[in-house]
C-alpha cells in the first residue's frame, strides 16, 4: 500500500528528499532481510506462535511510529522497525510443521496465491486510503490489520508441538553454516533472490509505461488485478500437473523460461497490448514458482531447522526486492527501461541455468496416528519419545486434530517402537 503513494504523500513531511523515500521505503526490505535467520531460528527453539505473534506486535510498533512521525527521518525509523518484525519465516515453517508433505505443495500455492492477491489488493487501497486518510491512515491501517493477524493467530491457526531428533532441534552455528553449504538449498535461496529482484524492479518502470500508453494512475489496477488474477487461473494447474505426474523440475524450469518469454516482449516495445501480456506471462510464471519454492526448501531443509531454512530463505527474498528497487532505479534512469527489462532477461537466463542442476527430493513417508485428549506435556513428551525411534525423521502433534502426524523414511522406520510408545500413551 505504501510504495505506490509514499513519494506523494511523503512530500508532507520535513526533510524529505527522494534519497530519503527511497530510505523509508528499502528500510524495511532492509530490516526484514536481517532479521529473517534470527527469527527463524527463535521459532524453531520458542515455537511458531510465539514469535509470530512477537513479530505482529513490533510491525504495530513500527506502524504507530510511522503514523504519528512528522519527518521522513522518523518515518524511515518506524518503517526500520516494521521490518524488524520479521515472521515470514516463521509462518511458512508453521505451514510446514501442520500440513502433510503430499499436501504442502498445494498449501504453499494457496499462501502463494493470497500473497499476490495481497499485492494486487494493495494497489487499490493505498491510494484510496492515502487520498481520504493521508500517509498516517496508510500506517494507522497496517497497524490494525497486526492486530487482525495476532487474533487470528492466537483464535484459528492450528496449534502444534514439533519436535526432530534432539540434535537437530535448535539451529547452532555449525547447522547454519551447513545450510549456507547445502548446494541444493542454494540454488533455491539464489532463485528467489532473483526472482523477488526481478519483480520490484518491473513496478519502477510498469506505472510510468502505463502511464504513459494513456492509463492514468488511479486507473492502474484495472490493468494489474485482472491479470493477476487470471495468472492464478494458469498457475493453478500447472501445481497440480507438476505434482501428479511428478514432473516438478520440468515444470519448474518452464516457469522460469516463462520469466525470459516476458522480459523479451516488454522490452520489445512500450504498447499496451505488449506491455500486458508481458505482464500476464511474467505473473503466471511468477506464481508458480513464488508457490513452488519453498514447498522445495521445507522437503530440503534437515528436520528440526525449517525455521533456520526459511529464514535464509526469506532473507534471500526482502534482499532481491531491496536490490531490485536500487538497481531497477538506477538502471531505468540511467539507461531507460528497455535496458531494465534486457538486465531482467538476462538475470532470468541466469537463474534458468543455475536451476539445471537442481534435484526434487524424493518424498518420505507420512503417518498420521490419532490420539485422545491429553494434557499439552503429555503430548510434548510423547512427541519427544517418538523422535528419538529409529527412521523417524519428525513428528508433530496437531491439537485441533488430536492426531500425530510422522515424517519417516520411506522404506524403514522402527514401527513397532512408534507402536509401542503411542500405545503406552494411549
């Protein structure tokens, strides 16, 4: 909601420069990018919830601040500690941690989905907020909806009790530096990089290119929702087709290849029949992989450090915007926007021959076993027996389902230890 009405809105307040927007605006990519790992890593030692809800609380601090600044320095402050708020990580580790992995595919595309949903709702309310309310009703509005999010975090996300084998629970410092090894999880941290580089950079020059074809500004989303949203109808069965016939990396490279397809026709020329099906291409492929990712991280990341993955993970992704909002301004600027969108081709080229080598990890096996109400410890210690049996590579405890969901090697676990210590419990 903010980058489209920042630069004008943002002309109210004392010591602003454009130096200073551009600050206000990458601050918060800035403290996001930084924060990411940490908060990974406290979710995976303190519990998902916990830092969701403490991330949502910093975010309405940092929204408050920025609401109620009368300077770009204070605003650029508040916006510093939006970021700091960090949960991204988090959340997509919860996603991982209650939904079966032959599901997570499809739960990671619903996220993936309601993110650019998100995306396309933002362009029509900013503005229309930012005219009636001003630059403060923007703020005071993220501030609610923080708090929206805590509820519903604390009234409908399931609840659930996550524990690996007892040395992969906490992510030390060697752990993370074998994630930071992990060629694999790499290539994926390195796309999505790319990926969210390539996609800040479009929407410095899209809004002026429309602009100029005769669309005016408040005018945009007419352009932008309806192809966001038909690129959700597209994307939708390219999920379910890569994950039946077990095609993913094929699906996978062709998105990409359909990043490449949209940077060649936008950079082609500046009509409004080029400029939107580059678009509608660029988000079809967009979304596939936007949902694809980190389904792929979370089967990757060792059990016990999905939060420690994520968090690289998503680090990797506010650093790509960041890095795309400096480079694409500096490049359109400089040398105009069809050397912003040849740069995006080639970045995508890039990408598609990094993602060559890349290897879909075999599923493992799931069981899901349901149990009788209990007290929480009793849980947490059964939870923490089952782990340490042999093949078991996670268990989880969902309390809404009062059901143990087991993560184990495919072809051989000590099933009858599992057995035995359920029954016991039981």
């Amino acid at each position: 909601m903010l980058m489209p009405i920042l630069a004008i809105y943002g002309e109210e307040l004392s010591g602003v420069s454009p130096l200073w927007i551009g600050l206000a605006i990458g601050a918060y990519g800035l403290t996001q990018a930084l924060f990411q790992i940490p908060m990974g890593w406290l979710s995976d030692r303190f519990g998902r919830r916990r830092i969701i809800v403490l991330g949502l609380v910093i975010f309405a601090i940092g929204s408050l601040i920025a609401a109620f600044s009368t300077s770009i320095e204070m605003v650029t402050v508040g916006r510093a500690i939006q970021g700091l708020g960090a949960i991204a990580s988090a959340v997509l580790a919860l996603a991982s941690d209650v939904t079966r992995e032959e599901q997570r595919p499809k739960v990671m595309a619903v996220i993936g989905m309601c993110i650019g949903l998100s995306f396309a709702l933002a362009l029509i309310l900013g503005p229309m907020i930012a005219k009636s309310y001003g630059l403060q009703g923007v703020f005071l509005v993220t501030a609610a909806m923080a708090v929206a999010g805590i509820v519903i975090v604390l009234t409908i996300v399931p609840v659930a009790y996550t524990r690996a084998r007892s040395s992969e629970v906490t992510a030390s410092k060697s752990q993370l530096k074998q994630l930071l090894g992990d060629v694999q999880l790499l290539r994926l941290d390195a796309g999505v990089l790319i990926l969210h580089m390539m996609m800040t950079s479009i929407f410095v020059a899209m809004p002026v290119l429309l602009t100029s074809a005769g669309i005016g500004v408040d005018s945009h989303w007419q352009v932008y929702l309806p192809v966001l949203l038909l690129s959700f109808v597209f994307m939708v069965p390219m999920i379910i087709v890569a994950a039946k016939k077990s095609i993913e990396k094929t699906m996978f490279i062709n998105a990409i290849g359909m990043l490449v397809v949209a940077f060649v026709l936008a950079a082609l020329g500046t009509e409004i029949w080029l400029l939107v099906t580059s678009l509608f291409i660029f988000f079809v492929g967009f979304n596939f992989l936007e949902a694809s990712l980190p389904a792929h991280v979370s089967r990757l990341a060792p059990a016990g450090q999905k939060g420690s993955a994520m968090g690289i993970y998503s680090s990797s992704q506010f650093i790509g915007a960041f890095l795309g909002g400096i480079s694409g301004g500096y490049i359109a600027q400089t040398f105009g926007f069809s050397y912003l969108f040849a740069a995006n081709t080639i970045l995508a080229v890039l990408w598609l021959v990094i993602s060559l080598g890349m290897v879909i990890p075999k599923s493992s096996k799931r069981v899901s076993v349901a149990l009788e109400p209990n007290t929480v410890h009793e849980y947490e210690r059964l939870i923490e027996a089952v782990s340490q049996c042999e093949g078991v590579m996670e268990a989880t405890f969902v309390q809404d389902e009062y059901r143990i969901y087991l993560k184990v090697e495919k072809h051989h676990y000590d099933k009858d230890k599992v057995g035995q210590l359920i029954s016991e419990f039981s």
